[in-house]
C-alpha cells in the first residue's frame, strides 16, 4: 500500500505543547481513532522539538541556527501512514486540527 508523509505545520508559542487549547490536544487524540476507522495505517508518529533547537546544515558544510526557511510557521510534528491513495491521505489530513497553520500530504517515493 503507498505510503504518505503528513506533515503539521503550526505558529509556534512561548509556552509549547502547554499553549495548545486544550480541545484541539483532545481532537488529536481521537484523530487516531478516526483514522483507524478509516482502514489507514499509521506506520510512525512524531512530534519535533521547538525549532530554537532546530541546527541547519548548507551546502558547504556551514551550520546555522534555526530552521533553513524564514516563516511563522514550522513543522510541528509528522507521520507516516499507509494509504489506499493520495485522496484517502488527505482526508486523513483534514481530520487534524489545526490553531494557526497547515497540514501537506506528501506521497513517499517507493524506493
């Protein structure tokens, strides 16, 4: 079955995980119920550090500190799930709630 990256992308807070509401923390949970139901794997789950931690790598081996891009908001968390096809993904994607961002489905190359 293909395999599919979801990746969350949020507003980052000062408090954290401890500034999400806390329904939207409860959707998340039930999101895992929802998908099973939905016949969809969850093959890996992720939630990231805050991106003050994130270490960027260039070309030529520089290191900076942050996330590479400029923007609002970061990748919050990812997972990996085996899908019928990219539209069962994304269905899966539209049951996250999101506060402030965003959710790509990115099909993984079957290598």
């Amino acid at each position: 079955m293909p395999q599919y990256a979801i990746l969350i992308y949020e507003q980052e807070t000062p408090g954290g995980v401890a500034d999400i509401p806390p329904e939207v923390m409860e959707a998340n949970i039930r999101a895992g119920e929802l998908i099973a139901a939905m016949g969809v794997r969850v093959v890996h789950e992720q939630a990231l550090e805050p991106s003050a931690r994130t270490r960027t790598v260039h070309r030529g081996g520089l290191v900076t500190d942050g996330p590479f891009l400029e923007s609002k908001e970061v990748i919050a968390g990812f997972f990996v799930v085996e899908a019928v096809d990219l539209d069962q993904a994304v269905e899966v994607a539209r049951l996250l709630p999101i506060v402030a961002g965003a959710v790509e489905v990115r099909p993984l190359l079957d290598v």
